[in-house]
C-alpha cells in the first residue's frame, strides 16, 4: 500500500534526476565502449575458469552426497546391530544343538 501511495513521487523524482543523469551517461558511452573489450575478456576468462571448475566442484558434490548416505545408512543400522547378534546367536545355538539332517 505504501508503494502505492509513493508512486507519483517516485515517478517523478525518477524522470526528474533521469533528465538530469543524461548528459552524463551520454558522456560515459565512450569510455564503456573502450571498457567493452575487457568486460569481454573478464566473461572469456569467467567461463574458462567455469569450464575447468565446474567438474571438480559437481565431483566434490557427487562425493559429498555419497559420504552423507553412507553415514546416514550407518546412523540407521548401528542401533539394530545388538539385535542382529542376538539373531545370529539364536540360530547358531539352534543350529549346533539339533541333530544332523539323516543322508542315506
């Protein structure tokens, strides 16, 4: 609601200092266009280094989310294992005291 109150001031305070800048961004256009080169040059060496980077960074990431479902699979079966010897032992006993399957 505020901005929409402001608009008129805003509107006008905006074309008001734009007229003003004008002159002065009209002076700037050839010192942009000698800057053009190098802005051009800074995007090459931007993309390059992007280029080179870029794998490394997405190999680290690769890495990093294995690593977490590995630790989270770990988290999730540290806590069964007790269970899992009380298993083993369970069937270990019942398999040493029954008798030897008959072979004829």
């Amino acid at each position: 609601m505020i901005s929409l109150l402001t608009l008129p001031f805003r509107l006008a305070f905006g074309i008001l200092f734009g007229l003003l800048a004008l002159p002065f961004a009209l002076l700037a256009i050839p010192f942009v266009i000698l800057l053009l080169p190098f802005l051009l040059l800074r995007l090459v060496f931007k993309a390059a280094v992007a280029l080179f980077v870029l794998p490394v960074v997405l190999l680290a990431a690769f890495i990093t989310i294995v690593v977490t479902f590995v630790a989270i699979a770990i988290a999730l079966v540290v806590p069964l294992l007790p269970f899992v010897f009380a298993a083993f032992c369970v069937w270990a006993i019942i398999r040493f005291a029954s008798r030897p399957a008959f072979s004829a």
